[in-house]
C-alpha cells in the first residue's frame, strides 16, 4: 500500500510506478532504515508522543523484521520505497499501532538520515581498508629501500631514487585520503532527523536524544538545510574519486613497468589474465580496470553535483537520484582497496632491472651540477657547464659514469678524482639526507613516520 493514498482517486500508471520506485536499490540501506525508526519510536516513548506500550510493540516488530530481513525470511519487494516497505510491514505485524510511528517525522527526514548511516559505515570501512593499503605499500617500501630506480619528470629519466622512496610517496597519498574522509565523517554524522518534510514539526520531540541513540555527533540546525542539502554526499564522492584516482596513478605505473620495455615487476599469476588467442600474454587486467573504474567514481561525482545543482530548497524527488552513485562508489572503492592491497602484498619487483634503468638518461647529471656548485662555481654555471658534458656524453657515446676524471677536468679545473663516485647513482641517492629525500637514513624515518599514521588513523 502506499503511505499517501488518501488523496487519490486512481492508481499510479504502472510505468510512472516503475519510473517512481526507487525500492529496487534503496532496499540496500534496510538496516540504517530500521535503526532509524527504533531511534525515533524510542524517541516518541521518552517524550510521551507515544506511550511505553506502543513504544515496545512498534520496536519489537521492527527488531523482527529485521532479524527476519537477516535471516533471509522476509524478502524486500512490494513497495515504492524502504521507508513504505519497513512502515507496511510494521502495521502488517504489529497492527493500527505501527501507524503511530511516522508521528513527527516524514519521509525526507527520514532518507537524509538513512543515507547518513550508510555513508558513516562506508567512511569507516574505507579508512580500515585505506590503512591496510598504507600498511602494506610501507611495508613493500621498508624492503625495497636500497633498489634503485630512476625518478621520472616528463616521463623522461630525471635523477635516481629509490622503489622505497617510489613506494612510500603512495603511501602518503593513502594515508591523506584516509584523512579525508575521516574529516568528511564530521559534516556526515548529523542527524537531520526532526526536520521534518521542510519545516520541522509541532511534536515535542527530543532531536539530541535521538542523535545520541543513533551515535550522531550532533543535530542539524535548520529544518530546511536538514532535508535538502546532500553536500556531505558530494564531499564523500569528493573524496571516494580522488582515491580512485591516486589508485589509478599507481597503477598506470604497474601496467607499463610489467611491459617488456620496462620489465621493472613481474605480475603474479594470481593477478593478471591471459589472452585467448596469443599464448605468450600474461596482461595486467587487475591494474588496468583499478585505472579504468576511477573513470565510473569520478562519474558518480559529477553525477550527484549535477543533481543538486539548481535545486530550490527544499526536498525535491531529484534527489533520489541520490543512492545509485553513493552505493556504486563504495562498492567500486571498497573492491579496488581490497584487490589493490592484495596485489602490493603479492607483486615482485624486478631489482636488477630497476638498477640497471637509476643511471640512464644522465640522470645523475644533477650530481655532476652540484658538484661544481659545492666547489665555488655559481650553480647556473655548473648547470651550463655539466649541459655541455652531457652534451660532450650524448656525441662520443660515453656516460657520466665511464667519463675520465681527465676528460671531465676539460670542462672545469674544479673536478677531481670525486666526481667517479659523485655519480654514481648509489651516492647520489646517499646524499639526499634532506627531509623528503631518498637516503636510506632519510626512509626510515620516512617509514618510521608512516607507521605511526597508519597507528593514528
Ligand atoms: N525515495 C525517496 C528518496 O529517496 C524518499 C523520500 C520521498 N519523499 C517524498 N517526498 N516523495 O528521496
């Protein structure tokens, strides 16, 4: 039955019916849809809108039908909405009294909180999940500390670094997406609940006693506000697409380092598929969708910031097209943190051949630049002269590594016998002891700072 029929005459077409419902996929927030009726009956009791009899009739059956949704029982169809679906079985258990239970409160009060609920749960969740992945991308760091690999700009070999030093830069990104969302929780877990349709309700409810029930840190302050803005929506998907994104970064560098050119990992068997034509492929599938879902996540965004953008307040059926993109972002980020995670604790890295790629490129020509500086030479000139020694490197098919200190002495009376080792990639990444650099010293208390936030989150 529908909960607004006394003012029509005839039924609902049954294609606008189809068009209205949103039970099909509303159905997901049962469980916060429940907890939120026993709140606010147990409310209704404490401030006598109801009486204690009722108050445990109306809460008992709404503990069974949720004990019976559990358990597989009782199946969720039939109706326009959760809200419809919970308040008909409530009157079709507990009689005329479940009637009493919509006293004070209306349906777009009631889905603010519902979606509130959920996406407390999700943000929880997802910082667990955020913290693993830290966890386990410090972790591979900690092991990986001393392989050397080139740092890239413009996708072109730039200076050497580490795989640890790679690994933990990740690892910050996980740890400040974890942040944000714990900061959104703050703007999520307010309880809208008593405002009503749009301007709250003549009933003497106690709105603080139901947050507190419902372990809401507060209560929104304004009836109209309460029911119409989905800003902590927007900020959740916020925050849900900018950790897809750094996922997909990552693992856009993991679908070329596992191409032949690069050979820096070995996919595991366990996380890459075959091609059902050439028999040699082993193709980085798993990498390739997390950087192919961020695609549907940024989407989900944009999609509930064009719903609400241009809606008057207050409540408005637009946004009930609120719950597809929230449900799809945490489905999508919660599978890709546990698929991802599960990868970095398996993957192989390819040592040999990440050492080998640290001194290509001249990347170590900043050394050679700095070392003239150090000496007295202004840096610009250094940069000037070190440009022609590469320059020099480039037309004799020579590296800064095999130069003579003779040959480099042509270029400046400042080098000596020092400059064999000042470029050799293993000391150029010893030297960079500065907080944020590659150093192993420098890592571990990288590391060791990153520990403690995965501890803190
Ligand atoms: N299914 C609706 C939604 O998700 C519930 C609120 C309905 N309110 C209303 N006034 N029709 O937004």
């Amino acid at each position: 039955m529908k909960l607004w029929s006394g003012r029509f005459t005839a039924e609902l077409n049954e294609i606008a019916e189809l068009f209205n419902d949103s039970l099909a996929f509303d159905r997901t927030m049962y469980r916060q849809d429940i907890a939120g009726s026993v709140a606010h009956c147990k409310m209704l009791g404490k401030c006598g809108i109801i009486d204690a009899k009722e108050r445990d009739a109306i809460c008992a059956a709404l503990d069974g039908i949720l004990a019976d949704i559990d358990g597989g029982k009782l199946e969720i169809v039939g109706a326009e909405d959760i809200h419809s679906f919970v308040e008909n079985e409530l009157v079709r258990r507990a009689g005329d009294v479940g009637k009493k239970l919509h006293t004070a409160r209306s349906r777009n009060d009631q889905v603010a909180t519902d979606i509130r609920l959920y996406l407390r749960d999700c943000i929880d969740k997802t910082v667990a999940l955020l913290k693993s992945l830290a966890r386990a991308l410090t972790d591979k760091a900690d092991a990986e500390k001393l392989t050397a690999m080139p740092a890239y700009t413009h996708m072109q070999k730039a200076q050497p670094t580490t795989l640890g030093h790679y690994l933990c830069a990740y690892a910050n990104m996980f740890v400040r997406d974890a942040d944000r969302f714990k900061d959104c929780r703050k703007r999520v877990n307010v309880l809208p609940l008593g405002s009503g349709a749009c301007a709250s309700t003549t009933f003497p409810i106690d709105r603080e006693y139901t947050a507190k029930l419902l372990g809401f840190d507060g209560v929104t302050q304004n009836s109209l506000d309460g029911v119409s803005d989905r800003d902590f929506a927007i900020e959740y998907l916020s925050c849900a697409a900018q950790t897809m994104l750094h996922l997909s970064r990552i693992n856009e560098e993991f679908v070329y380092w596992s191409g032949e050119e690069f050979g820096f990992i070995a996919l595991p068997d366990e996380y890459s598929t075959g091609s059902s034509i050439m028999p040699q492929k082993k193709n980085p599938d798993v990498n390739e969708l997390l950087r192919g879902k961020s695609g549907r996540v940024v989407g989900d965004l944009v999609t509930m910031l064009t719903v609400m953008k241009g809606l008057p307040l207050a409540y408005n059926k637009d946004m009930q097209e609120d719950k597809e993109p929230l449900f799809d972002a945490d489905a999508t980020l919660e599978l890709s943190l546990r698929v991802f995670t599960a990868f970095i604790n398996k993957v192989g890295f390819n040592r040999a051949a990440l050492n080998a790629a640290a001194a290509g490129g001249y990347s170590c020509a900043t050394e050679c630049a700095d070392y003239l500086a150090s000496r007295g030479l202004p840096f610009r000139s250094a940069h000037e002269v070190t440009g022609r020694i590469v320059l020099y490197c480039v037309e004799n098919g020579k590296t800064l590594q095999n130069m003579t200190v003779e040959e480099y002495k042509q270029f400046s009376p400042l080098f000596d016998g020092g400059i064999l080792t000042a470029v050799q990639p293993q000391s150029a990444i010893a030297r960079r002891n500065v907080i944020g650099g590659c150093a192993p010293s420098e890592l571990d208390r990288q590391i060791a700072t990153l520990r403690a936030e995965c501890d803190r989150l």
